[in-house]
C-alpha cells in the first residue's frame, strides 16, 4: 500500500509541474509579434513601420507582443522573461520598452529597461495603460490603441537625453564593382526623373546625380561627365514633355493623389524656411494671444503645430499627416492634463493636410464628424493660399464646439500647456 501512495504522489507533483509550465518567450524576429491575431496584416505591418523609423531616429527600442494568455504567471512576470530574453535597448544604455497585451484575459503591462525608468515612471506607465489603452480597447479600437499608446511612450522617450543612435557606416566597393549599380541607376533613374519633371528639367537633375555617384563610386572626371551626359540623352527619350508633367503635377496637387516618388520629392523639397515665410511672428503672436483667451473660456486645452514637411524617408514608406498628428499628440504631452481634455491641431503644409486629435475627455463629447467639418472649412481656407487665416478660422470653430460641449461654468483657470504655436 506505501509504495501505491508513493506513485500516486509522483504522479501528481508531475501534473503539478506540467500545470506550471511557463509559457515559452517567442523569438524577437519583429518589432510587433502577434501570437492571438490580435491585428490585421496590414496594421501589424504599419506599426511595425512606426516602430522601426523611432528604432532608427532616436535608437531605443520599443516592441510590442501580443500572446492569447500566460498562465500560470502573471503578466509582469512573464514580461519580466521576455525583456530578459530579448534584451531590449542598446548595450549600456538599456533603453527598451515592450508593451505586453494578453488578449484573452485583456491584460496589458508596460516594462522598461533601467535607461528609461526615469523617462517612463510607474505612475506614467499605469497612465498609459488606463487611462489611453484601455478606453480605447473597450471602443473595439485595437489598432487605434496600440498607436496611441506607443506614440505616447515614443514622445516620453523622446523628451529623454540618451545617446545619439549609431550610423551604419556607407560601404562602398572600387568603380570595377559599383558600374552595375550605376547602369542600374541610369536606366530606372532616368526615366523616372523624366516623368516626375519632365524631360528637361529631369535630365539636368539625373545628370547632376549620375556625375556625382560617379566621382562618389570611384570614376574619373571625363568618365563620370561622360556618365552624366549619357544618363541626360536617357532621360531626353524617356521621360514626358513638360507642359504634360506641369498638367499632369497640377492635378496631382489638387487631388493629393501622388505616389511614392512624387510623395517623398515634394517633403524633401519643403522646407521649415518656406513656413516661417508663410506665418510671421506677429501674426503668430496674436495666433497665441487668441488660444490663450479662447482657453478661458472652456475646459479645453489647445496646441498647434504647424509642419513644413515630413522627413522625406518617413513620406516615402506612407507615413500619414495622421500618424504624425499622433505623434506630435505624445511629444508635446498633449494627452497630459488633468482632466485629458487636450486638442492638438496640426497642419501638414507640403500636402495641406489638417488632422485634429482631441484626448479622450473631449472625444466622449465631441463627435468625429464635427473635428473632420472643421478640418474641412480649414483645408478650404488654405486652398485659397491664407494660412493664418486658416488657423484662426479652426480656433475659432473649435472654440465654439468646447464652448458648447465642454464650457469652463465658471471653474478657475489653469494653463497646463503652452500656447505657443509650435513651426517647423
């Protein structure tokens, strides 16, 4: 009979420890891993790309992992694993982050390596987590959660001072290996520039870029002035006439139909001079001096950014004015006020594009199709090429929405975030 209990006791501290087994940390093959499909194709793939470009501008690591469940352990303890195993953040530097959501039970833990404890307090964390994922979650909203709330975390980060990120080192072979790469460039290149400038002004540009890889490759001068001449002829014969290209541009403009090539040149020749130019300082100041009355008077609480441009790489892999209102929602803090009632207005100049993020103490009273009229009355004044009149028209139409939906009724007034108008 003893030796029955004592197998009838090995049996159950095995089933014990198969009932304990942890679950196994996936391998760090993406920026986003979704283990509960949690996401569609195409929303893992654009956060992965959002992801990526603040992995490259500022060199911190932010990942996020979505599992169906994790018990027997906690959420904390299992993220404690994973940051372990990944070893999120640079060597030295331990700046990274994972944002862990357990799917099945609607758990969610945000975890940072020591670098950034003192960018990313408990007390923010749990801010993050309650107060912009979770309403947003119980909206149905996944994505849209997961965007906010890394954009809030990326815009912490940002506010940080951590080592400058490392450039990877150009490369470059002698001329005998790089000549495949410039017919290459000739033949793509030439037609390309061709069709998005015409033929002569594309010609020049393709000229003056083949001579210059040529000299950069290893060429002489005759060979890469002969290099420049030849890439000229090509785009001659391939590309468009120019009045059909200026035709072609003109309509491009009023859609905002562009594609990439045409999308990642207009940023890259936008500059932040060409806003300045179009929003003086005085008119700036009365701009402010205006948010600052209109504040007052209700319980919102205003920023306005205004950006010349995007980078041209973040255009060229489909950032949208969007993404980046969101962004700049979380760089500027905008979400952090006492009682979340931040709008951020931000235009978009090389498209003209005007997004209006509001946080979510506005959001439950306002609807969205009252933000996209305004945004359309804006778009409607910047057409007619009077910019600060279009900033002033949007305040004074989100003026009278917080006035009706979120009046102050006599409440003392607190700023708690400038009214400067940010102009880049």
């Amino acid at each position: 009979m003893s030796r029955a209990w004592a197998w009838l006791w090995l049996a159950l501290c095995l089933l014990a420890g198969v009932a304990r087994a942890e679950l196994a940390v996936p391998p760090p093959t993406s920026p986003v891993i979704d283990q509960a499909s949690f996401l569609t194709d195409a929303e893992r793939g654009e956060l992965e790309k959002q992801l990526l470009d603040f992995h490259q501008r500022k060199g911190s690591q932010l990942a996020v992992l979505i599992v169906p469940a994790v018990d027997p352990e906690t959420p904390f303890d299992y993220g404690t694993r994973v940051m372990d195993s990944w070893k999120l953040g640079r060597k030295g530097v331990d700046d990274g982050a994972l944002l862990l959501i357990v799917a099945d039970s609607h758990k969610t833990q945000l975890l940072v390596g020591r670098g950034l404890e003192g960018a990313i307090p408990d007390i923010y964390a749990k801010r993050i987590l309650q107060d912009t994922l979770r309403p947003l979650f119980k909206q149905g909203l996944r994505f849209q959660g997961i965007q906010a709330a890394t954009a809030q975390i990326e815009g912490l980060i940002d506010g940080e001072k951590l080592p400058e990120p490392a450039r990877q080192a150009a490369q470059g072979g002698g001329w005998g290996e790089s000549w495949p790469l410039l017919a290459f460039f000739l033949l793509i290149g030439s037609g390309v520039a061709g069709k998005l400038f015409g033929r002569l002004v594309g010609s020049f540009i393709i000229g003056c870029l083949s001579i210059g890889l040529s000299v950069v490759l290893g060429a002489g001068v005759m060979m890469a002035l002969l290099i420049g001449a030849v890439a000229a002829g090509l785009c001659l014969a391939l590309g468009e006439h120019g009045a059909a290209e200026t035709s072609a541009a003109a309509a491009l403009r009023e859609t905002g139909e562009m594609n990439r090539w045409q999308r990642a040149w207009r940023h890259l020749c936008s500059t932040g001079w060409q806003a300045r130019r179009q929003f003086p300082a005085a008119q700036l100041k009365r701009l402010e001096q205006r948010i600052a009355e209109s504040e007052r008077a209700h319980r919102g609480q205003l920023r306005f950014v205004v950006e010349s441009a995007l980078d041209w790489r973040a255009a060229w892999r489909g950032m949208s004015a969007r993404q980046r209102a969101l962004q700049w929602f979380g760089e500027l803090r905008v979400w952090d006020t006492e009682e979340n009632t931040g709008v951020l207005v931000y235009l978009l100049l090389a498209e003209r594009r005007i997004e209006i993020v509001a946080d979510r103490g506005i959001n439950r009273r306002v609807a969205a199709g009252e933000w996209a009229g305004i945004c359309a009355e804006m778009q409607r004044a910047f057409a007619a090429r009077d910019h600060v009149a279009g900033l002033e028209l949007g305040l004074s139409r989100i003026h009278e929405v917080l006035l009706k939906h979120a009046p102050r009724d006599g409440e003392p007034f607190v700023n708690e975030l400038p009214d400067q108008v940010v102009v880049r």
